[in-house]
C-alpha cells in the first residue's frame, strides 16, 4: 500500500476530486480539516442498525421491482457495453443520500473526465486511473470507503459507487502476484476475496448514519467467474444488465429476472411488493413463451394472455427516459399496471 497513514478527510472532501493520495484533481487547493486515519474499520455487529428504510434511486425499475434497502450493499454486473456508466450516472444523479462518493477504480481518463465534470457539492470523487500502479488503484478503493465512513460517523447517509470491484480485485491479484503469494481458482491469491470482505464489510447502516453501496462487477455472462461469484455472495441484491436487452435500445438495460434486492421486503410496503410480484410474474411468463411466439404459436392460459395484454405498458414501465423520476410517480405507474392483472388469471 501507499505510505501514507492519514489523510484529510470528511465534509472538507465535499464538491472534490482527489487521487489515493488526497492531492486534489480538480485544480483545487489542498484539503484542509480533520485528518484521518487510514485504517479500514467495520462496525461490530452490535452497532449495526437493521436495514427498514428504502433509498430511492430515482431509477422506476429499480424502486419499483428491486427496491434497495439503505445501507444495502448492491452490484451491477454486466458485460462491456451494457450501459454500466450511465446507470450509475444516473443512480448518483437521483439518489436520496446526504453525499455521495465515487471511487474510480482503474477506470479510463475520459471516464475519469467525465465524472469530474458532473460532481457537485454533496459528490467527492477519488480516481486511480488504469494507467496507475496496482497499489495505488487498491488505495483509491480504501479511501473513498473510509471516507465515506467519515461522513457516516457524522451521522449522514452515504451513497457510495465502486467503479468497479471486479478491477479493485485485479488490482488486489497484481499486489499479491508481485509479493510472491500462490495463486488459485482463476488466477487470484485467496487473500484477495479476503480483501474485498474487509473492504465491503464497512459499509451498511447504523442507528445514525448509512453507507449504501452500489459496486459494477464486469461480468461476461459466466456466473462461475470467481470475482463475481464471490462478489455475490457479499452482497445484498445484484441487478444484472443485459447485452440483449442494451442492444434492442433498452435503458437501463436490466434482467429483472436475474437481479433480485434482498432488502425489498424489510423496506417495501405490502401493497408495493404485492405489486412488483405481479409485475415479475407477468416478465417471467412473457419470457417462457418468447420462443413460442416468435414462430407463430400463442398461448391460451389466461394468466400468459394478460401479460401479453399489457407487454406494452410493462416496457413503458421498463423503459425510462434520461432523468430521475420521483418515487409517487413510479409506484403511481406501479399500482396501475399491477391492477391490470386479476386474482382469477392466477396473480395474487
């Protein structure tokens, strides 16, 4: 790791962008205020608080079907060209948090560019680009955590974006190759997913304060992928994208029948989930006979023939438009399309 053991961190970091060693990005001074240490701390079960209240995204698919819980940790995994970047654009664009960090992790100049220019003043940025030695690119991933565990010590609720755990991992092998430990299942050390335990591991809610993560996983469809096997199993919900569904012109582009918020139902109404589940139901009978369809042969089950009804308004659903959109309008949105689905065609 970078020899450095404590940094200048907090509400002074607020409307910055800096690199793993606090030097300012922006062209802005140094930070000044309270000084840091560097030291990834996660809190003891017993000062943990249970997760019951949502964090709106601003995203209608993922309020209204994969509703995240505060202080959820959440990934996105998907394949290159899946619409990553501007998902999270969007999501940090929307989100009800306090603040908001964002931690660049190998990522490419002109990304790095772009993120610069978006930030504002509940936004703090740390960027360890592609071109930077692995170490370096691990320590960016530490202190945008500590960070923002910082600022949740201050009782605010953190929404912090890991871009992305699958290069925080790469890093991690590249460290551990270059320090002489054995290599095992895809080439990583075990110490790496060890790592990113500790890493995950500070973020989640307390009796004051949150830290929600959202972390992308590069994944090429292979579920067996050791980093994302192993980032799913830290995780608390994972919303996967789809190069089918990216390339047909959806966004954001995601497989809800492949993603799934195990925080939904401590945070969701009855009548929000009771929607969402007829909602799934009508995707998922949609999806099985897609087949069918494309050569000509039609259902005749009632439940089938009602999602057909309303394939249109599902996708209108699917479907947003570049912005947020508030949390009446999509379970307003929600309601009406659920409603369209009766108790006797076999929804509940």
């Amino acid at each position: 790791m970078i020899d450095t053991h404590r940094l200048n961190l907090g509400t002074c970091a607020f409307g910055r962008a800096i690199d793993a060693r606090g030097k300012p990005l922006d062209g802005g001074p140094a930070l000044g205020g309270r000084s840091i240490p560097l030291e990834l701390r996660a809190p003891l079960p017993n000062q943990r608080a249970p997760i019951g209240t949502p964090l709106w995204t601003g995203i209608r698919v993922v309020d209204g079907l994969l509703t995240i819980g505060r202080g959820a940790r959440v990934g996105i995994f998907g394949a290159p060209g899946c619409g990553k970047s501007v998902f999270i654009e969007e999501i940090v664009g929307g989100c009800a948090a306090d603040a908001v960090v964002v931690a660049l992790v190998g990522e490419r100049g002109r990304e790095a560019e772009r993120w610069l220019a978006l930030r504002n003043d509940r936004t703090t940025i740390v960027c360890a680009t592609s071109d930077r030695p692995s170490e370096e690119r691990v320590a960016a991933a530490h202190v945008a955590v500590i960070h923002a565990a910082a600022l949740r010590e201050r009782g605010l609720h953190v929404m912090l974006v890991v871009d992305s755990l699958a290069r925080v991992a790469g890093a991690l092998r590249e460290t551990a190759v270059a320090a002489g430990e054995s290599t095992g299942r895809g080439g990583y050390p075990p110490r790496v997913f060890a790592e990113l335990a500790r890493l995950l591991e500070v973020c989640g809610a307390l009796h004051e304060g949150s830290i929600t993560l959202v972390a992308t996983v590069l994944c090429d469809g292979d579920d067996r992928d050791p980093v994302s096997e192993a980032s799913r199993s830290l995780l608390d919900g994972h919303l996967a994208l789809s190069a089918r569904l990216a390339n047909a012109g959806r966004f954001p582009a995601v497989d809800v029948l492949r993603s799934t918020s195990r925080t939904m139902e401590a945070v969701a109404s009855y009548s929000h989930l009771r929607a969402a589940l007829r909602l799934r139901r009508a995707i998922a009978l949609l999806d099985r006979v897609e087949d069918a369809r494309s050569i000509g042969i039609e259902p005749a089950d009632r439940a089938t023939l009602a999602a057909i009804a309303a394939e249109s308004r599902l996708e209108a659903f699917l479907r947003q438009p570049r912005g947020s959109i508030a949390r009446q309008a999509t379970l307003a949105h929600l309601f009406e399309i659920a409603d369209l689905f009766e108790e006797d065609d076999g929804y509940r």
